[in-house]
C-alpha cells in the first residue's frame, strides 16, 4: 500500500516523521532514482527509496521499541546536541541505540525530571506530539511561596499564554513546607513550550523543581511496585502499549490526523 514519504522513514526508526520532512526537503530522500519531494508516496515493496544513497530494504523495519525512562536533571530531551551535551540517548545501551531509530516522545526541559517515552513508533510520535491530542500527563511541582485558593482557581481556569488562555488545568496543593514553599500536583493535557514554569512566574510563585510522575496511565512508580529510579528506564508493558495505541485509535483523532496530513 502506498504511504507518504515521511511516514514511511518514521516507520522505519530513520527519523521521525518531522524530521523526515526536512530530509525531504533538503534533497537527502530518492525515489525511483530521482530526488523525492514532500507529499509524494510509495510503496516500500515495489518502489526503490534511498536515504542519503543508502536504499531501503522491507525486511529492515525495525523491531517497535517502546520505553519509559526515568530522566535526570541535567539530560536534553533529544537525540544529539551540537554542543556534546547529554541527552536521553546516552541512558541507553548501544544495543538500543544503534539502527533502530528510537528517539524521546516529546519534551522535558533540561532541568526537569521524571517520566518520559522513547519509541521508533513514528506514527505514534506523531499523534501523542500534535497539539490537538490531549493526554493528561501528572506532574509534582515545587513552586515558591504559598499560592492562596484565589490564584490556585485562576490557574485552573486557564490563563492566558501568548495572548492564547489555558485548557482547565487540575492543580492540587499536596505539601506546603515552612521555608515558604508549596508543592503541587499538576495534570495538564496540553503541552505548550515551557507551560508550568511559565504559568507559574506570570501568577507570581517561580518553580524550584519539576517533575513529571505520569503520561495517562504510565507511571513510573506503578501500584505495588517500586519507582523507576533517576536514569533508568524500562520496556512498556503490554497493558501501557495497549493504552497508547488507542490514543491513536479514537475516531476523532484519526480524523484530526487526516486532515493535518492532506494540509501539508
């Protein structure tokens, strides 16, 4: 069956679907022999593509890995960094690493922690990264000072962001300590650039530290199990996949999607 160009590399762990885009558009992709261009499709079975002059062979696909890792503070939520900092794939083992295509779902900032997906499920990628898809994801946040009940509610009606307001957000006050700081529970189902921290400095109480316990139903401390420790990571099990893969199965998303696709 015919697919688009970029889904077909991200469902072969190259890149993901993003960024197969701009290898197409940088001349790297060749189809049939000639230089590809974005919105075209193929079939891997029948048609020749290459990346960069290597070609593409249907019994390469990769194993789908699934993982969630622990991140430490102090590690980028990419896959390389042009300044040889640490990243989420220097956590993993070369034989995760190497030729499978395994890349971070989305984005902790550098200095946050907690929970985070790695997959070379670029179909996935896509529809857990699009804006318009909303699972909730938990977080502990440390923030300074003590927010009254007054600012807490404004936070959870929303609050204006680039001159666009907040979906209703849950914040639960969990712990208020007596050096005048206040730990919440966060649980967003959106994911602008630097959400919390930025919400948080506009309403007058900075973040000290965030963490992440939570996407949907995956934990990194399950019930009757011990937490994920900083810096590591384990396989999905087949209950949190299943979880995942109806994210992709609602109608509304897949309608969503189909739309998306054909505007590009």
């Amino acid at each position: 069956m015919d697919e688009r160009l970029q889904k077909l590399l991200s469902q072969w762990g190259i890149a993901s679907r993003r960024q197969a885009e701009q290898m197409i558009l940088a001349g790297r992709v060749q189809l049939n022999g000639t230089i590809a261009q974005l919105g075209q499709k193929a079939n891997p079975i029948v048609d020749q593509i290459a990346v960069d002059g290597v070609f593409i062979q249907p019994a390469d696909r990769p194993t789908s890995i699934y993982l969630l890792l622990h991140k430490p503070a102090g590690v980028l939520s990419t896959c390389t960094d042009p300044w040889q900092r640490p990243t989420v794939l220097d956590l993993l083992p070369d034989s995760l690493k190497e030729g499978h295509g395994v890349h971070p779902v989305g984005r902790l900032d550098a200095e946050s922690t907690g929970a985070l997906l790695l997959t070379n499920d670029g179909a996935l990628t896509f529809y857990l990264t699009h804006p318009r898809h909303h699972i909730p994801k938990t977080y502990e946040v440390w923030v300074e000072g003590c927010p009254d009940e007054s600012v807490l509610q404004q936070w959870r009606q929303g609050v204006l962001l680039s001159g666009r307001r907040t979906l209703p957000t849950n914040v639960t006050v969990l712990e208020q300590s007596p050096h005048r700081k206040t730990l919440l529970r966060i649980v967003l189902t959106e994911g602008r650039n630097r959400q919390i921290r930025r919400i948080a400095e506009q309403l007058g109480y900075p973040v000290l530290q965030l963490h992440r316990t939570a996407i949907g139903t995956i934990q990194l401390q399950a019930p009757g199990a011990a937490i994920l420790p900083s810096g590591q990571y384990r396989p999905l099990k087949d209950t949190e996949i299943t979880f995942l893969n109806a994210q992709l199965d609602l109608p509304s998303k897949r309608e969503t999607a189909t739309r998306e696709e054909y505007s590009r």
